[in-house]
C-alpha cells in the first residue's frame, strides 16, 4: 500500500520507544514540557489496534473497518489505556470522512492532530515502548517522523519490572488488578533478559538512520541536561531549564512523589542496591553479556545453585501459559509478536 497524502508528508510526528521500564515515560513528559510538544500517553496503536501485516498490506479498508480502532484510540486519549470503553462514534465517523485515504497510518495521525487541536502546540509525540517493533514501518510511511530510543541496563529493567505490579499501591491507582497480575504474569528472568536482548537487536537496525536516535537512561538521569539538549538538536525544538522540572513519580520499587519535582540520579543503578537474585543476575549476564558489554554495561557471571536452576523451569512454564493467556487481547496477532521478538 502506498501512502502519499499531504497529512503524512506534510506533518511531523515523534516517537520514544525501548524496552518497557527503561524511561520511556519520564522522557515522554520532559518533551511534554516543550512549548510545541504534546505528549500523548501510551496507546497502543501500532501491533494491538492495527497489525504489523495489515499496515505493509494491500488490504482496502472502509469506514466501518476503521471506527473500531477510531473509537478505541480516541478512548484510549481521552481517557487512559486501562478506562472502560466509551462509544465515540460521530467524533469518529466524522474524522473518517476527512480522510484523504482510508487506511491506519492516515487516520492515527488524524487523530491525534485532532486531539491536541487547541493547545497551542503542533506536533504530536507517543511514548509507547513497544513500537520499537515497529520503527521500520513508521519510519517508511510517515516521512517527518523522529524515533527516540530508550535503553536502560537489563539489570535495571529486570528489577523494575520484577516489582511492576506494586505500581498500583505505589501511586498508579487507576491500573486495574487485573493488570497488576498481568504485570506479575509477565515477569520471569528468561523473558525479561531475552526481550531486552531483541530490543537492542532491532535497535541496532536502525543505528544509521537519521531519523533514528538511541540514548542511555543512565546518560540521561547522570546528565539529563545535556542529554536533553542533545535529544532537542535531534528533534529539531527548542530546549528550556523547565522541561527537566518532572514529578517524581513511576518508579516500581519507591512511593510516587508528584510534589517533588526533578530527576533523581540514584535511580541510574538501583539494581546494585539488591532485590535481584544470583539467578537472575547469572542469567542476564548468560543472555546479555554481548551487547551489554557493546553498549558499556560491565557484565560479569554470579554463582547459584543447581536446585534454583531447576526450580524455575516449572515455575517459567506455569507463568509463560499465564502470561499468554493474559496477553493475547494486547495484540491483533500474538504470533507475529512473538516472531517479531524471539524468532
């Protein structure tokens, strides 16, 4: 399918992307605070409302194929990924009819430019992790768009998304129960090390592109002012002082402080703090220890016991089977997600 209308071309679009727990968020709201950004939340477009298959397809699409999806990302705005679904049909129907071409890439764009109309910025950001996945396809069929890519130590992530599932007592009231046991589902060392493996992998592809721009959560919580300034001459905005002015909030493994405001440096390696296993640190140094040395994340091999080694086959089967389970409504196709990562 070609995509050649003016909204595509002339309209410019950015993206952070990375490995889930690795900043993402804290950097969408750093570029919210610019004068022309308007952060949007984690939607979830690209592979859960729209499959890979079906953007890089000749599929032809009506009207009445695209208002589900329509509907869903204006809720998803609107509201938050995690709200019960609102009907918003004559808003909807309405954008569908201004489009110039009826396919996904138009009307995501349609949508999101009509939700920050009066807000005095123009140019849309989504921070959504997982559309690193889909960076070839973004990068291809929106022209203005801009990739920033997030990567953090994998000790870091595993720590992080080992305690995910307190984020609700930690401040993030609005995440349903059900997604906190998703949370703690979704966590098991081999899944973590080998997702943060394929994430760099697919990153790497894009490492000439010069609409692509990786850089380090450390580089970023160590230096964030530089780092930012940096991020900014990428993107082509205006740096200020008061885009680094955050809440402090988001952590898995501390209280939400929203009246605080700041980026902590402490955060950069609080895996060395504890709370991770010698398992899991052997197994993230097995799994990783290539491209953790390559992007300069000192690796070295823990000792364990035989016992803990097999005590979590079972236990990775038993959450593998939860965890699909609990996954297979987040993606329109849940094999090609896992090709996309594993295979």
């Amino acid at each position: 399918m070609i995509y050649t209308m003016n909204l595509l071309k002339n309209n410019i679009i950015f993206f952070v992307v990375g490995n889930s727990r690795s900043g993402t968020t804290m950097l969408g709201r750093i570029l919210g605070r610019q004068k022309n950004i308007s952060t949007f939340p984690e939607l979830h477009f690209f592979e859960q409302l729209v499959a890979f298959e079906d953007i890089d397809s000749d599929k032809e699409w009506s009207p009445d194929s695209l208002l589900p999806m329509t509907n869903r990302l204006i809720n998803n705005i609107r509201n938050g990924y995690f709200a019960p679904k609102k009907n918003y049909d004559v808003i909807s129907k309405k954008l569908i009819s201004e489009l110039g071409q009826l396919n996904p890439m138009e009307l995501y764009l349609k949508v999101l430019l009509s939700e920050m109309s009066g807000s005095g910025k123009h140019i849309p950001l989504e921070q959504t992790p997982r559309y690193l996945f889909s960076a070839g396809q973004i990068l291809e069929k929106l022209p203005n768009a801009k990739i920033i890519n997030m990567i953090r130590d994998p000790r870091a992530v595993m720590l992080s998304q080992k305690h995910k599932w307190k984020r609700r007592r930690l401040g993030a009231k609005t995440i349903p129960r059900l997604e906190a046991f998703r949370s703690w589902a979704n966590y098991h060392p081999i899944f973590i090390t080998k997702l943060w493996r394929a994430n760099v992998l697919e990153a790497k592809k894009y490492e000439k592109h010069p609409r692509f721009f990786s850089i380090k959560f450390e580089d970023l919580v160590n230096s964030p002012e530089p780092a930012i300034k940096n991020i900014c001459d990428f993107l082509g905005v205006i740096y200020s002082d008061d885009m680094l002015e955050i809440p402090k909030v988001g952590s898995s493994t501390k209280e939400d402080a929203s009246n605080q405001k700041g980026i902590d440096s402490n955060i950069a390696n609080s895996w060395k703090n504890g709370g991770l296993t010698h398992y899991e640190l052997n197994l993230c140094h097995k799994v990783c220890n290539k491209e953790m040395r390559e992007l300069g994340y000192e690796s070295s091999a823990v000792a364990q016991s035989l016992f803990v080694s097999l005590y979590n086959i079972p236990v990775i089967i038993f959450k593998g089977c939860i965890s699909v389970m609990l996954n297979l409504g987040r993606t329109k196709n849940i094999f090609s997600s896992i090709k996309k990562r594993f295979l």
